[in-house]
C-alpha cells in the first residue's frame, strides 16, 4: 500500500451535501435514504481497505465537507453510562450531522493529557457551524456528569474553562513548571496565555483557600 485512501469520493461527497441540504429544509425522509446510499458506498469501497495504522485512518482532505467538531474525553470506566446517554439524546433529537465517533486511549502520564491517569473513550461529534453551538452546549450537558475532558484543539471555546481545568488533577505542577521555564511568556500565544491565567487563578485561589482552612484549624488547636 502506498497511498493513503480517501474517507469519501467524489460522488459521496455530493450525495452528502444533497443530504445535509434537505435536513436544512425538514425533507428527513428523503435525507435519510441518501445517507443509506452514502453508507452503502463507503462500506463497499473500504471494506476490505487494511494497511499501516497512520494509511488506514482515511483523509478527508480531498471530499471534505467543512464543519465544525467536538471531542470529550470520558473515564472508560463510565462507556456503558455514557454511551446509553447520548443514545436516549439521540432517540428523541435529530443529530445534525450523519455521524459521530468513538475511541478509546491507554491511560498516560503526562501532565495535561487528557487520558492522565486513567483508560479513555473518546467521543468526537460533528455539525454545520451554523447549529454546532446548540448542539454542542446540548452534548455539554449530557456528559458534564460524567466529568469530562476536552481535546485541547476541538472545541474548548465552547466549554466552561474553569469547570475544564478542574477536570486536570495536576494543574498546580503545570503552572509551577511553566513560571519556572517560561516565565515572561515567550512561548505562549493569545490562546494559551488565555488559558494559562485561568489555571493559575484557579490554583492561587485552591492555595488561598488551603492557607485559610489551615489558619481557621491552627486557632482551633490553641482554644
């Protein structure tokens, strides 16, 4: 095998833009029976596809459908729990796109990785930009229970920052390694100096926090 192969054709990719053009007009009906033939192609075409890890995850690049997309990062330890919930969402909503994916990740053990300290499953949901806000703040809500983590490049503008960081155990060793490395922010951009001042209040704040819990116990002990 020396090439990589195309997640859709040309002619998928038409049938799909007629799809999403009839879902935009309530035509579900007909939508879905494209969707069918979209399925029925793809599943031909690379059924017997096999090959090196990095030539068999397909590319979109040359039929892709520009849309946007978010990615939650879940203990794999809740898949079941998490997995029946976004079926009862999906039992009385209609996904605005035709799909969404799942993974799943080894636990590591690097500071700010989404799988630190625990086995992962990922699931990655797609819309148009013009409802993927709804949408997403819908899969939010779902899946908050749950304590979920984001993929840091898919959709974190969309999610509560605070309630993101806390999802991080280790973030007080992060923003210690950073002062010590990079203390005048040389290498951060807008995005991630964004980022940086929200985890190092939320952990001034925890040490704050410490300090007066600890102050409030030693004046217990001299009474």
């Amino acid at each position: 095998i020396g090439r990589y192969t195309n997640f859709r054709n040309d002619e998928e990719k038409a049938m799909l833009l007629e799809y999403l053009k009839l879902c935009t007009v309530h035509e579900f009906e007909k939508a879905d029976a494209i969707l069918e033939r979209v399925l029925e192609s793809q599943v031909a075409r690379l059924n017997h596809y096999v090959g090196q890890h990095n030539h068999v995850l397909c590319l979109e690049r040359n039929n892709g459908i520009p849309h946007a997309d978010i990615e939650f990062n879940l203990d794999y330890k809740k898949h079941k729990e998490v997995l029946r919930s976004v079926q009862k969402y999906c039992s009385s909503n209609r996904m605005p796109y035709y799909n969404y994916e799942i993974r799943t990740t080894k636990q590591d053990d690097a500071i700010l990785s989404c799988c630190q300290g625990r086995d992962a499953m990922w699931i990655d949901f797609q819309a148009k930009a013009d409802v993927a806000k709804e949408f997403f703040h819908d899969m939010e809500s779902i899946l908050k229970p749950f304590g979920f983590r984001k993929h840091w490049a898919k959709g974190t503008s969309n999610t509560d920052p605070t309630y993101l960081v806390q999802q991080f155990p280790r973030v007080a060793e992060f923003i210690k390694l950073m002062k010590s490395f990079d203390p005048m922010g040389k290498f951060r951009n807008t995005q991630l100096e964004a980022w940086f001042e929200v985890m190092d209040g939320l952990v001034t704040k925890a040490e704050e926090e410490e300090a007066a819990k600890n102050i409030q116990e030693e004046k217990k002990d001299d009474d």
